[in-house]
C-alpha cells in the first residue's frame, strides 16, 4: 500500500521544526523505520510530516562533562560503531547488536525508537537501566523525564504533538561498574520475546549499587526492583545468581501475543537476568565496563 498524501516539510534547526509541528495533524519523521510501514498500512495519516534528518545538532554523540549525551537523531549504527560509547557505556552497543538488521539500524535514530516506545525494544531498556534522562523541547519550554515518567503505555509516551525529543542524557556510571545485556527474540533482529540489562557495582566485596532492567514484560521497560534491593548491600560471595534470578518476575504481568504466551516470558526473565547478572558481575571482577 501506498501512504495517504501529506505535506513535507524539511526543518533545518530545532525551532523551525517546532514552528512547523503548529498544525493540528503534523508527524516528524526521523528514521522511518516504523513511521512509514505505518503510513503505508494507513495506520498512521498525517496530513504533514516535519522531516528533521537536516538538524545538524540532533546528530552528536558528545560528553557534557561527566555525563554522555547522545543527539535524537543518532541512528543505531552509530551508537554500536561509537568510540566514546564503547569506553564509556559498552552496553550500548552489546543492545544495538539485536536491534532489527542493518539497514534499519542504519536509518533508525534514538529518539524514534524511544518516542515509538515499543516494549521490546532496547532504547527504553537501556535508559532505565542507565538512569538516562530523555530532554524534550516544547514551544514553551525543555522538559527532563526519566524513564518512569516518559513511557506511559505501549507505543504511549508523554511527549506532546508539538515536542521534540531532541536528546537523551545519560550519568556517569557507579565507578568500577560491569554491565551487561541479553535478550531472546524468534528470529535475529526480530524484536525481543524478552531483555534484560545488568549494571553491578561491587566495593571491597560488597554489592553497592545494582540495577537491572527489563523489556518485553510489561507496558514499557520496567525495573527489578525487589531483586536490586534484595542483592544492594550483599557481600557477592554470598550471592547465587541461580536462587534469586527468580525475584526479577516480582509483580510482573507480561503479555501474551503472536510472537510469546506470558508465561514463556516469565519462564526467559530469570535465565536472563541470571546471564546478564553473571556477566556484569565478571566484568566488575575483571575492571571491564
Ligand atoms: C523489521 C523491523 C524490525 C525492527 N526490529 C527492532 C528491534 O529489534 N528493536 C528495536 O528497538 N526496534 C526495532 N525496529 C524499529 C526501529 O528501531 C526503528 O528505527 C525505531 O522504532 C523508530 O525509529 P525511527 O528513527 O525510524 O523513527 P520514525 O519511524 O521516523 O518515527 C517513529 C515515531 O517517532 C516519532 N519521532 C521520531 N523522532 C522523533 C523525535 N526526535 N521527536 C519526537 N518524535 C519523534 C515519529 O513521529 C513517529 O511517531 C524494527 C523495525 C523494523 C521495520
């Protein structure tokens, strides 16, 4: 199917984006990647769509003093090719490796997978994970929303039709951190059945900070909060990551669709958290992020 006709608009800054996004049906486009199948199934039929592939400053991946700030328009590619990702935050790119196939990680950007907010997909896992903070520009002003406040539902977020999500932000992680991510799709590049992130930091044998992460589960990414404060606070000889991967499905209602029944995926969080757990444990052993 073809798309219903619209009117193209190319901004070339932020604020001209912003002024074209006044209309009562208007679209941006970045990737296109799940805005265009939609378009052409007529699921979707904006009558204009503000293309920003042209605004230079959506594309940077930079440090803004300790923090990693990673422009909206960054496809996936370049997150998984990034230097400075690969040093500061590797886990990045170990989630873009099962981010669908390479062409549309060559066009796919981080702010549309994180506004098209699927369940499955990485974006919203690694920015709970990280503590990212996703910046939003209106007409009227920039907002900040972590994850919790920005992913409301599936394929529902709270960024406005006039807004723009034009970063996100992540901290410096805990020092001497190891990280890692795991999912299990049907297909590679297929969307996840399940993920799961890992972040541990361990002291002088102690378990100071943890955090995991889970996509696939719920209505957007969710965190295991009953397993990060069982595990904060334990000495990591005394932990085995087979007894408590179990935790993670804490309060937990997963879906059942085409692709898994919810009690399979209850059935893959533990065996990936207990992965994941595993490896960034060994990566904090080992002084590798
Ligand atoms: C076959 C296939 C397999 C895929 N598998 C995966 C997968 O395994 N994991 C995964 O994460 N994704 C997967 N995707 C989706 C892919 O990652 C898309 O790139 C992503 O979901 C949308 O990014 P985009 O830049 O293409 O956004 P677009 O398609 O251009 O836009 C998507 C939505 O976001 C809005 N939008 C885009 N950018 C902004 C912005 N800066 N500010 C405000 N609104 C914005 C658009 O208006 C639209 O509503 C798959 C896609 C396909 C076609």
């Amino acid at each position: 199917m073809k798309p219903a006709p619209f009117e193209y608009l190319r901004a070339t800054s932020v604020s001209e984006a912003l002024e074209f996004l006044q209309h009562d049906d208007a679209k941006i486009i970045a990737g296109g990647q799940s805005l265009v199948p939609m378009m052409n199934f007529r699921l979707a039929q904006p009558e204009r769509l503000v293309d920003i592939n042209a605004i230079a400053e959506l594309t940077e991946i930079s440090e803004d003093g300790a923090d990693i700030v990673i422009g909206s328009l960054v496809r996936h590619a370049e997150a998984m090719r990034s230097p400075l990702l690969a040093r500061r935050l590797p886990v990045i790119a170990e989630a873009m490796r099962h981010v669908a196939h390479l062409a549309i990680r060559n066009r796919g950007t981080v702010g549309g997978s994180l506004v098209h907010a699927d369940p499955s997909a990485e974006w919203p896992l690694l920015v709970a994970l990280l503590n990212g903070e996703i910046i939003v520009e209106g007409p009227e002003e920039r907002r900040y929303l972590a994850a919790e406040e920005f992913f409301i539902a599936p394929l529902v977020t709270d960024i406005g039709e006039d807004e723009i999500l034009t970063a996100v932000r992540f901290p410096e992680p805990p020092s001497g951190a190891g990280m890692a991510f795991d999912e299990v799709a049907r297909r590679a590049g297929d969307f996840a059945m399940a993920a799961s992130g890992a972040l541990v930091q361990v002291e002088g044998g102690v378990i100071r900070d943890l955090r995991v992460a889970l996509g696939g589960v719920g209505d957007g990414p969710v965190r295991a909060s009953a397993l990060e404060e069982e595990l904060t606070g334990k000495p990591v000889d005394a932990v085995s990551v087979a007894d408590i991967a179990e935790l993670a499905c804490e309060g937990l209602e997963p879906m059942t669709d085409l692709h898994a029944s919810a009690e399979y995926r209850l059935h893959l969080v533990p065996v990936l958290v207990g992965r994941v757990l595993e490896t960034a444990l060994a990566r904090a052993a080992g002084g590798r992020a």
